[in-house]
C-alpha cells in the first residue's frame, strides 16, 4: 500500500505483480511494462539478476527509505502537468496469445468510479474495508480507492485466515469489518466451510462480490445466518474501472438466479444482437459498455485495443467509444441475466482466463502434446484438459503448467483421446470436444479426481 500510494504521488502509474506467478510470466509483464523500477517485498536474485541485464532499476522493500529526498519543487511541476487522463494503475489479464494482456486505468475512470459508486451505496467514513484478494487483482483497486475517497478504513486479510475459516471470522470481528468487497470464490469458500452457522461477522453491513456468477445457494447460506445486511452482485469485465452494473439482493424468493441489475450513473449498458439491434424478452446479445469508467484500452497494443474499443455501432455521427465485451446476456422480464461468453473466455476463482492461453503455455513446454483443447465445466466449476499425443501423467503435465501459469489457471482433470474432433478445415472443433466430454461424463466414463 505504501508503495502504491508513493508511485501515484510521484506522478507515475503503478503495477502489481504477485511475486508468486512462475518467473517466466513475471519477466514477460517487467518486459512489456517498460519499467524503470521494480521494487519487491522479499527480494528475489533472479529477478535482480534479470533487472540488471534490463537496465531496471531493483529495489527491495526495506531500501525504499534509505537516503530518501523529497524533491517539492520536481513535484509541484509533475503535479501542474498532470490529466485526468494519465494512467494511475495498471493489472494484467489473461490472454488468449498466451501473453498476458495490460489493462490501463486512468485517473478520471477511477474517480468517475468512485463518485458514482459512494452515489449509489452511502459509504460511511465509520466503514471498515477487508481486503481479500492479492493487489494484482483488480477487485483490490476499489478496496484501495474506495476506502480512501470516503476517508474509511482498510485492513487487509492474512492469507493463512483462508485456510482456517475460524481465523477468518475472528479477524473481521477483532477489526470490527463493516464492508467486504470480494470474488464469488471467497463468498463460495466461506459458504461452503460451514462457519456461519457457528461463528458470525457481528459487524457487516454490506457485501459485495463479483467475478463470476455465484450459485443462489451458496447466497441462501450467508443470507441464512446473517439476514440484515446489504448483499450486492457486481458486474463488469477487468476493461471497465470498478463495475458497470449492480444488483441489490431484497429477497430471495422466487428467485432463481442474479441478474446483472442497474446501470451505474455516468454509464450505459448495451445488450445488441449480430445485427446491432437491441435484445428483446428473452433474446440473448453481446454486452458493449460506454460511459465514464471505461479503461484505456491494453498497453503497448493499439491492433488489439481497436478491435474492442469500437465505435458504437448504434451510430456513425461522432466519436463514440464503446467497450465490445464478449460477454454474453438475456433478457428476462426487464433484467438482465449473464449467460456466458461469445468466444470461450470464462471466469474462474474470480480471473478472467482465456483457455487457449492454457493450451499454447502447455504446448510451448513440451512437445508429446500434439493437440489439446481447454474447456470448463461450469457444474463442477473445473477447468478440464482434453489431450491427444504421448501420454503424460497427470502429475508431470501440472509441474510442467505450474512453470508457466498462475496456481488458479491449472487445470484440475485432464482426459486423453486417440483424436480430437476436428471440424472441416482440419482445426480444432471446440464445441464437438465439449460434447465428447459432456456424453463421458454422462456415462461415467470419466474417473474421478
């Protein structure tokens, strides 16, 4: 956090990177970042060795304030420069090249954020933010921002509190925690723990969760133990600052599932067929974005920033960004409910991750895989590996994607075929590879892990 709110006031943007992800993927995003200094918590002699033939500028944690000089006057003049435009943070998301895509926010879609977010929820300076995810993540950002816009307090969680559920509810009451902003992965966790029924968060007063859609009865557990307070689903994709909709949960009978909800002030939401036409009852179309809280597009890649950021297609008279989701929506009686995504993009634990992504890291590391295709079941909520090749075992094919991929980007099953379906043209049929695995898992073909 201080290092955070240090490189904003020095007029920079910054860029967290868990110190964890294989060296691989971490060198790549100190590549494409341009940085000219990284500053890590532990300290790292490969990633000191690798600086320095890069001409960065390494530094640990505990050095930061040896013979530090503030210079005002420098300062002043970065602050008279400065647009609400400049970038103040940046993530990383998945990408379906299998590098890693920069996502840019700006001050101005972090403020317009957080103006229309404090319009809608009446945050109390009273509050008492519980970080939960790691800061290369971007739910952390409203944690941060938020917290400071109302002049709250944040705490953030220790991890080990995610592995005793006990811990973690000693800790929200000790902190006396008013406000949790955090992924269906963590609302799923502690649902599926069994703690609320023993112990309660005495000092709650909203949740809210995004990241992918959580279950109705994983919400029915929390809502059973802890009744008065505000439960809220989010949603927009990482390309938006915060979130773009939301949905106040008044009550849950008769209801089946969570709609997206209302749109934030200062932005719209556009559900549009192939034809660019709004959805009607119960039509499904690709959610576009625009308003006020839209990002910059992806750093270092204007081809890529093109084809998302477009002009909208509901008229040709000015220049009208908007954002092109991918994802996909259904209206029902007025409300709209997330169905899934055009391309085979899905959310997992709170990430974004492309499949493919999965597949070219493993082919990049060995060459006894000559075909796989990544698709997840969305009941068992696990991403499955589907291989054609020399066979692997299982526990060789995770250390080697352990090497290149973030923990939760793992598959969990991986299933061997003789040949994978192709469609007319030789490629990779990825629906027909779905149903193969659906009648297997039918059947009961499949073995259990």
């Amino acid at each position: 956090m201080i290092l955070f709110w240090g490189v904003i006031y020095s007029g920079n943007f910054y860029v967290p990177i868990d110190e964890k992800v294989p060296l691989k993927r971490l060198k790549h995003m100190v590549d494409h970042t341009n940085a000219k200094i990284i500053v890590s918590i532990k300290g790292c002699k490969e990633i000191d060795e690798y600086c320095c033939t890069r001409d960065i500028k390494s530094i640990h944690f505990s050095q930061i304030y040896e013979g530090i000089k503030i210079d005002e006057k420098k300062l002043l003049c970065v602050y008279e420069n400065m647009l609400d435009i400049d970038p103040l943070y940046m993530v990383y998301t998945s990408g379906s090249t299998g590098k890693p895509k920069g996502v840019l926010k700006t001050q101005k879609s972090v403020l317009n954020f957080l103006y229309s977010f404090q319009k809608v929820f009446s945050l109390r300076e009273q509050d008492v933010f519980a970080n939960q995810v790691s800061f290369d993540f971007d739910v952390a950002a409203k944690d941060i921002f938020l917290s400071m816009y109302v002049s709250a307090t944040l705490v953030i969680i220790p991890k080990q509190c995610f592995m005793v559920p006990k811990e973690l509810i000693i800790f929200l009451n000790k902190h006396k925690v008013t406000i949790l902003i955090w992924s269906v992965a963590a609302i799923r966790y502690v649902a599926s723990s069994g703690i609320l029924a023993k112990e309660k968060p005495e000092f709650l007063r909203k949740v809210f969760f995004s990241g992918e859609v959580l279950q109705m009865h994983e919400l029915k557990e929390w809502i059973m133990y802890l009744e008065n307070i505000d439960y809220i689903n989010l949603y927009a994709p990482t390309e938006v600052t915060g979130n773009c909709m939301y949905y106040i949960v008044d009550q849950m009978h008769g209801l089946k599932r969570l709609p997206l909800g209302l749109v934030f002030p200062n932005m719209e939401v556009m559900v549009l067929k192939e034809d660019y036409q709004k959805v009607k009852e119960n039509e499904i179309g690709e959610i576009y974005i625009r308003g006020a809280f839209l990002s910059q597009g992806y750093y270092q890649d204007l081809e890529r920033t093109k084809k998302s950021f477009v002009q909208n297609p509901l008229h040709h008279d000015y220049l009208d960004v908007v954002y092109k989701t991918g994802d996909l929506a259904r209206q029902v009686e007025g409300q709209l409910y997330f169905i899934g995504r055009v391309d085979h993009q899905i959310k997992h634990m709170g990430y974004r991750i492309e499949l493919e992504e999965i597949e070219q890291a493993l082919y990049t590391q060995t060459s006894q895989v000559n075909r796989c295709c990544a698709i997840y079941d969305v009941e068992k909520n696990k991403i499955i590996l589907i291989l054609q090749g020399e066979f692997i075992k299982n526990k060789k094919i995770r250390s080697i994607l352990s090497n290149v991929l973030p923990k939760y980007m793992i598959p969990h099953q991986y299933i061997w075929l003789d040949k994978l379906p192709e469609n007319i043209r030789g490629k990779l049929d990825r629906k027909k590879t779905m149903e193969q695995y659906l009648k297997m898992k039918n059947s009961g073909e499949l073995y259990a892990e």
